[in-house]
C-alpha cells in the first residue's frame, strides 16, 4: 500500500476534489441515469431518440469507468475533462427528453454538444485551479499558532494537503499539525494515516517516519499492524548506519559462528579418536547450522540492502564460511556502489510517487533526495585474496560448473527423450496393432455374424413360402385362394401379399446368404486364433459335426441351399441352424473382453518411463551410489591424517581462531613444513578434496 500511490490512494477517488465538489459528481452521476431512464421510458416510438440516447449514455459508462480504474482524479487535467464531459452528456440527455415534445435538427444538437464539452473543460480547469491555489495559500499561511483561524475542522486540512501534495508545502511534512488537529479530533485516523502516507515516500524524512509508525501502532486504526508492518519494512530497506536491528543481526551471527566453531573442532576431535559413529553425524549437523547461517545472511541483506556494514558482513560469511563465492562477488559490486555514496537499491516508494506526481521533482529537489549512505563497511583486510581466488577455482572445478555440468545435463536429457519417443513410438504402434486393429476385426466379424443371422433367417422364410407356392402340391400354401383363406382369412390378403416368394427373389436371397456366409467365414480366420473365444466359435462352426445330420454348421448351412422338398426335415434343419447359430454368436459376444492387453501394454509404457526417467538421472544416481560407496574410505582417509597435525588444527582453533577454514590451514602447513614429503601433500589436497566435494566441515 505504501509503495505505490496508486494503490495508495485509491480509496480517495477524489483527491483533488474538495468535499463539495466530491457530491456534485455523485449527484450529477445519480442526475444523468435518471435523466437517461426517463429519455428511453418515453421514447418507445422513437428509434432514432432512442438509440441516440443510449449511445451517449453508452459513452458516459465506458470513460467515467476507464477513468475510474485509473484513478485519474489524481490529475487535475483528466479530471476537468471528466467534468467536461459529464456536462455535455447531461446536456444531451436533456436536449433528448426535449426533442420528445420537440422537433429538433440532431447535426445542430451533435455539434453544439461537442463545442459544449471542449468549452467546458478549461472552464473547470480553471475551477481546479482555483481550488488548488486557495488550498495552496491556506496551508503556505498555517503555523502553530494560526491553526484554529485557518481551519475550523481537520477535515478542511485533510482535504487542502491532498490538493497540493503535487506542490509540496513545507507545511504538509511538520506533524506539528497533524498533532494538532488530533488533539481537536483523538479519534480521526485519517489524519495518521494520510501523515504516514505522504512521508513514507520520501526517504529524506526516514526518521520522522520511525517515530510516527509507533505511534500508529498503538493507535485505533483500522489493519493498523499490517500498515506497521509495511512502513517497517520501508524503514529497514532505508538503513544505512548501525541500528538496534542490525546490533541484532551481528548477535546472531556471533552464536552461530560459536555453534560452528565448536561443531568444527568436535569433528576433529571425533577424527583425532578414530570415532567412526560420529563421523557422519558431526558433519550433518554442520552442514545444518551451515544452511541456518546462509538463511540468517539472505534475511538481513534483504531487510538491509542498503547497509554497508550488513553487506560487507555477508561477503566475509559468503567467502569464509558458506563458500558460495557467485554471491559474494554480486554483493562485492553493490558494496562498491555504496562505499562511492551510491545506493544499491534505489528507494522502492520515491520513484512511484514522483510516477504519479512529476511536478514534485521540479519543485523541491530536498524532498525527493535519494537514500543517503553514511555507514561503514567492516575491515577486511585480514582475508586474503589470493588464497580466496584459489579457493573459489577450487570450488569452481568441484562443483563442474566449468568441466561439462550443462552439457552433460544436455546430452542426457537429449538421450532421454530420444528414447522416450522411440518407446511412445513402439508403444503407439503395439497398441494399434493390438488392441486397436483388434477390436476392429472383432466388430466387423460381429457385424457379419449378425447379418448372415438376419439373412439366413429371412433365407429359410421366404424359401418355406416359394416351395408352398409353387412348387409342392396338395398343401394350404399350393391353394391359396381358398385354403388360405379358410384357414386364415384375416392374415391372408394383408400380410402375404406383401412379400414376393418368386423364384428370382429366391435367387437373390441364395446369392446374398452365400455372400454373407463366405465373409463370416473370411471375417473369423482374420481373428487372432489363440483367444479362447474365436477358437471355440471356429471349432463349433467349422469343425464340429451334428447329429444326426453328419455336418457341421457351415456345411448344413450349404446343404439347405440344395434341398428341394419343404418338409418336416427341411423345417428342422432350417431351425436347428438358426438356433445353433444364434446360440455361439452370443456366446462369442458374451466372452468377449480386451481388457487385459491394454493393462500388460500400459504396464510395458510405465516400464518405459521408469527406464527414461533413470536415464536421465543417471548422473545423479551414480553420483549418489560413488558417496555411498565411499564413505567408509572417506573415514579412513580422514583418520589416516597425522595426530600431530590434527592436533595443532584443534589447537589453533581453541586458541587463536585466527584460521578460517581447514583448506587454510592445510596449504599453509604444505607450504611451510611439508615441502620435502611429496606423499604427505598429496594425501592433504586429497583431504581437502573430499572435504570440499562433500561439504565437510571446514570452519
């Protein structure tokens, strides 16, 4: 809220607009819709009236919203335009309701409201201007003395600084008043808060701005802790000098370096007695209050960006302790920055007031002044820089930011998604071929099966109607004219007729049954013959014979083609066919089921994501399994070192503390006392090798 103005006043839609002025645009707002509802109510007959009302009034919605969410009362130029412009929008909405009773030329009514609007504007910039001015010369005039003279209410004062904020009065920045008016009114918190506002922009007055966030911390504002809380955080981003904050922060840092002091020599001392158990442990615990300190450093610099003495303190823990030398050269830049008088945050609330209000930087260059850095940074001259540049090309090459890490990481995503597309591939295409191609050919080999059902079925009808007919004597069919009749006199001439048991009709029957019987067959062989269910619909329709007719379904199917008599014989066969057919097509249906091949292909693709996914992890896991492996050496190594040397190493850190890392200690004592024993500096870099690479304790 307090860093953007914007934000910042958006409540006070009018901010420069005095109280009066802040109801006439709501009565004129309330006017103009009552003025447009009465225009379309009476104007039912009148399109043109109509749409040239709601296209005005359309108009006045879109900018006084577009105005609205911009907060442009802000600027007295767009506010006189707004003015404008709900003028000539009234006056035409009047002029509408007239033209009702009226003829009235609407190219003069067009015209003579745009000229309205222009005339209007700098007649009401004038008015603002006015205000201003008066507000201006109000509030130039008031002092300690006059304040009951001048303003009868802290409402009038409230709304005079909000006039001229742009102007920057003197007389806006003294509390003085503003204790004033409280005193008059102990409950108006809009007089703190306005106060708080105005100076929380302005670093210039950061310590009017500590004493006034107290106090309205304990006043009766509404969601005043989390107004604290802000101007808190303003303050501390404005520190340059030693605060009771930044006392706190070094405090802190103070016990955790005595925490990782004495973990240290408890690390070694564990090496000195061979203790293996603790081994480990130590140095979890190291690395625990390590990530403690790098937390505690990224809260203070973030709280005191802008604090020499803060940042030059996080350099040292960057490059002594943490090693994380990326962030020490960044904050090295910004503490040169603040040692030439420079921030090297610039103030995060100034730029956006001066966003809002440009003509505050012409007027008062004192206001707008700039954080001022007048710490100090902390003596650093006992680091040396060169064993720090060594140590950073150490670490460096251990952690493969220069010997390949990203093109490694490249090559083997590359060689991931390779395989990942040649598996989604292979999986693709078994999937269609499996399951896909395999329910195709099942729902065609259904449909054929039901068709030569329907087919055979009306065969057999229509076969038992032409040999009736036509070709067998001394039955009901052969008489029809009478017998049929007789027997069914109803059935007879409305239903019979209507079929056509000719001989070409049967021929026709026969050639599309024998079709359909000879694609069944072709649709069934297409079928993968080791599921259960094909291999029992082939073997009870191809293969198995009946009784006592000696054929299978097929072949019986063939024979009613050749067999001439309708009798009990031909009845029978025909409805032993159709029913056994019925039967194994339903049962084929009934045990038809795919859901186990899409779960073993799907097992097969979650395998093939697993195989990717250690792929590209590969790195990681070997790198994982090599410490695993190697962690029992690594003890060895470390208790393989001389007593004598472990010794002075724990010696020299209870006493002087001078050193600050092992890596320190073990290229001084190489350079000086192991020249000559070529195997004792090998097995020290190895050390500090290790040490490096696994994050031991080096403090």
């Amino acid at each position: 809220m307090f860093y953007s103005p914007r934000i910042m006043f958006l409540a006070d839609i009018t901010l420069n607009w005095n109280s009066l002025s802040s109801m006439l645009i709501t009565l004129c707002n309330g006017l103009l819709s009552m003025l447009t509802s009465a225009s379309i109510s009476i104007t039912d007959s009148k399109i043109s009236i109509l749409f040239a009302t709601l296209i005005i009034t359309y108009l006045q919605l879109f900018l006084s919203v577009y105005l609205f969410v911009n907060v442009s009362f802000i600027n007295r130029k767009i506010g006189s335009i707004y003015s404008g412009i709900l003028f000539g929008c009234g006056a035409a909405n009047i002029v509408n309701i007239i033209a009702v009773y009226k003829t009235i030329n609407y190219t003069i009514i067009f015209f003579a409201t745009i000229l309205l609007v222009i005339a209007s504007v700098p007649i009401f910039l004038m008015i603002s201007n006015k205000i201003v001015q008066k507000a201006l010369t109000r509030i130039s005039f008031v002092d300690n003395e006059n304040q009951k003279q001048v303003y009868n209410k802290a409402d009038e004062f409230i709304s005079d600084v909000k006039l001229t904020i742009e102007f920057c009065p003197l007389q806006v920045f003294s509390w003085t008043l503003y204790e004033f008016f409280l005193e008059l009114e102990p409950r108006n918190n809009d007089l703190i808060l306005l106060y708080c506002r105005l100076i929380s922009a302005f670093p210039r007055y950061q310590y009017h701005l500590d004493d006034v966030a107290k106090f309205m911390n304990y006043s009766t504002l509404k969601l005043r802790r989390i107004y604290f809380l802000q101007l808190s955080h303003i303050i501390r981003h404005r520190h340059t000098t030693t605060t009771t904050e930044v006392i706190s922060f070094f405090n802190d840092y103070d016990n955790q370096n005595r925490t990782l002091q004495l973990l240290t020599q408890k690390f070694w001392e564990n090496v000195l007695s061979e203790n293996r158990s603790a081994f480990w442990t130590t140095m979890l615990d190291y690395n625990k209050e390590i990530k403690n300190m790098e937390v505690l450093v990224r809260q203070a610099i973030n709280d005191f960006e802008n604090s020499p003495e803060v940042i030059s303190q996080a350099i040292r823990v960057y490059q002594t302790v943490t090693f994380n030398f990326h962030q020490a050269n960044k904050h090295s830049d910004e503490l040169k920055l603040l040692m030439s008088g420079v921030p090297a945050h610039p103030d995060r609330a100034l730029p956006n007031i001066l966003s809002v209000f440009p003509m505050i930087g012409g007027i008062s260059a004192d206001v707008v002044q700039d954080i001022e850095i007048s710490g100090h940074a902390i003596d650093m001259h006992d680091i040396d820089s060169d064993l720090m540049q060594r140590k950073e090309v150490v670490y460096d090459l251990l952690s493969h930011q220069k010997v390949g890490q990203i093109w490694l990481q490249v090559i083997y995503f590359i060689l991931a998604s390779v395989l990942l597309v040649v598996f989604g591939s292979v999986y693709i295409s078994k999937l269609s071929s499996t399951v896909v191609n395999e329910i195709t050919q099942t729902s065609d080999f259904m449909i054929e099966a039901s068709t030569l059902l329907h087919v055979f079925s009306r065969y057999a009808l229509f076969k038992s109607f032409n040999k009736g007919l036509y070709h067998t004597k001394d039955t009901p069919m052969s008489n029809s004219d009478e017998t049929m009749k007789q027997i069914s006199p109803n059935w007879y001439p409305e239903y019979l007729s209507k079929y056509d048991p000719s001989d070409t009709k049967m021929a026709s029957l026969e050639y599309s049954l024998k079709k359909e019987l000879g694609l069944t067959v072709e649709k069934l062989r297409e079928l993968d013959q080791t599921r259960e269910n094909v291999k029992v619909f082939n073997d009870r329709f191809l293969v198995e014979q009946f009784e006592p007719y000696n054929y299978t379904l097929n072949e019986l199917m063939v024979n009613i083609f050749s067999y001439e008599k309708l009798d009990l014989t031909f009845l029978q066969m025909t409805k032993t066919a159709f029913t056994y057919l019925k039967d194994i097509i339903a049962e084929f249906a009934d045990a038809t089921d795919f859901t186990n091949t899409p779960l073993s292909i799907n097992i097969l693709m979650i395998l093939t994501l697993l195989i990717d996914l250690l792929v590209y992890c590969l790195p990681m896991v070997l790198y994982y399994f090599l410490i695993h492996v190697q962690m029992e050496d690594i003890c060895s190594m470390y208790f393989s070192l001389p007593m004598s040397e472990v010794k002075k190493i724990i010696g020299d850190q209870t006493k002087a503390k001078k050193e600050n890392s092992l890596a320190m200690t073990l290229i001084s004592s190489s350079d000086n006392k192991f020249l000559n024993f070529p195997m004792a500096i090998v097995q020290y870099t190895l050390c500090v090798a290790c040490s490096l690479q696994l994050q031991a304790p080096t403090q």
